[in-house]
DNA sequence: ACTTTTGCTTGCATAATACAAGTAATAACG
DNA sequence: CGTTATTACTTGTATTATGCAAGCAAAAGT
C-alpha cells in the first residue's frame, strides 16, 4: 500500500488515511468496546466483511495505528490493539460522536443515549481521559504477557 | 437517498454520513478556504470530478449540511454554503488537522505549516472561534443580498 | 479421531469513485 | 447582434472499493 495524498492540506491528507466507511469504525470498536481479535470484529454490531477487516486491518498496521500480538496460552488468537498514534484520534471519535448525539437523532432515533453518552455530552474532557486510562490499562495487561 | 445506518452507535452514524472520501473534504473547503461555487471546488487542490462534487453537493444538501442561494447580480453561480449543523462539525475537522500535524509530517513531509497551523496547535479553541466567526460573517453578507 | 473455532483467502457481484467528453444556460466581447 | 467563454452540470465508461458466500488450514475442544 502506498497513499496517496491529494494534496498538502493537514485536513484532507488525515481524510486521505482515514477517510473511508471503516478505519475509525474500527479504532473505535477497540477503542470503545474492546474488541482485540478477528471474531470480536466479525461479531459486532456493524457487521464487516471478513475480507474487508482483514484489508483494513492490514491498512491500519501499516499506518502505525494498530500492532498485533499473540497471548502465550493461545496459540489461535491474535490480538490487535491501538497504537499512541490511534489513541490521538481519540478526540476526533468523540467528536463525531458529540455531533451525532446532537443533529443526527432526528433521522436516526434509535441512536443509543446510555451512561456513557450522558458523560460524553456533559463532560468530553472526562470521557476522553476516562476511555483513554481504561484502555491503557488493558494493554499494559495485555503486554505484560504477550510474547 | 436514503442512508442506510449499520447499527445505533452514535460513533459509526456519524460515519454512516460523513465517512467517505469526500464529505469532509467539501465542509473543510468551505470552511476554511472561501469555496462557494461549483467552480470554486473544481479548481480546489484537491481536484474533485465535477460529476462526483455534484453528487456530493446534493448528499450534503439531503443531509442538511449545506444550503443553496443565488446572488441577484449573478445568475449563472449558485452559491453554496454550510448550515448551523455543519459549522457545528467544526471541532471534528479541527481535530483532524491537529492529528495530521502531529502525525502524518513523517509520512507526508509537504504537509502545510503555516500561521493557521501554528494557531491551531497552539489554541484550538481561538483557531475554531475565528474561522467560524468569519465563515458567519461572510454568511450574512451573502444572505443579506442573496434571494 | 472427529468436530468446532479462529483467522483468514478466494471468487464473484455490486457500489463508489475517476476520467473524459458533452450540453444548456448565462455572460462577456467584438 | 453574433461569436466565444464561463458555469453548472450530465452522460458514458473504466477502475477501485466494498459486499456476500464459500472454502481452508491451524489450533482447540470433546
């Protein structure tokens, strides 16, 4: 793979990268709701393609956003976590999110508004730190005895 | 159209709309660069076709992100401009570009780095205050003389 | 041993985007 | 007034991205 940027302008070039139906559907699927490994993915709600999640997945490491590992008492699984680079988008994601809580409900109802929404719209600066330190925590989990 | 949602995550509706190569691309160049006519965007450096910035014209009209108006002077242009739902996403392109600078100068060395970039990294906040008060601005001027 | 699970790949269908050309309605110019 | 240029598109075709179904090898479970 090799992008190609359209153009020297920030905006457009982090389109370039992420710009498409699936790279932040998947970071935030990590990111939010712990998913590591290839069935976690397929077993989502949004339901991709197994072929696309692997092309995408590929696209991600190479980009530096996602580092796979092996646990040493599963010789099956392997796991996919976010790299720093990732985690910085996690203000983008809560973003999109503010946004969609605010204008896309009239279109889309059924939108969930649980906990996590009310904190997000009330507090963004906490549910960032709050996702962020929880998710950090797991992968210092996982790292400590992946090989 | 009619946008199909994959599921109830707030996160991926937002994507379900904007998460495309091109959607984002037209709010930015709107936004921050001046573009108002179908022109304007043809001779962007991004060089969208003209068939795919019509369509995506209309997606964002759909959506209710961008409104038409011609100017009583002009009958040839039509002047396209962004709603109160689409300055609201403001914040998700600015924190685009503040990963993009952070990130993508590594693999994309040309990325522009000029006053705007350096205000944007410094104090996000005053960076969106400014340009969204000049895109209001230029905004009632237009529709001030617009029919 | 046999079956199931996991992490993929392959083949084919459809949708999104790209490129080139053409068109109708103005507007500008001689 | 007639000719040319500009603007905002559309149409046709090629290429790329995504979607769906099936298959497959390695590991795990029974």
């Amino acid at each position: 793979m090799e992008t190609k940027y359209r153009c020297n302008c920030p905006f457009t070039s982090a389109l370039d990268v992420l710009g498409d139906k699936w790279m932040l559907v998947i970071i935030k699927q990590m990111l939010l709701e712990n998913k590591e490994t290839f069935k976690d993915f397929t077993e989502s709600d949004e339901a991709i393609a197994t072929n696309i999640l692997s092309s995408k997945l590929k696209q991600l490491e190479e980009y530096g956003l996602v580092t796979k590992s092996k646990l040493p008492n599963n010789k099956k699984s392997i796991y996919y976590h976010l790299t720093d680079k990732a985690l910085d988008l996690t203000p983008v994601i809560l973003e999109l999110g503010i946004w969609s809580d605010k204008h896309l409900r009239e279109a889309h109802p059924t939108i969930v508004d649980d906990d996590g929404m009310q904190l997000l719209r009330t507090d963004k600066a906490e549910f960032g730190r709050v996702i962020e330190g929880k998710y950090r925590e797991k992968l210092a989990a996982i790292m400590a005895i992946s090989h």
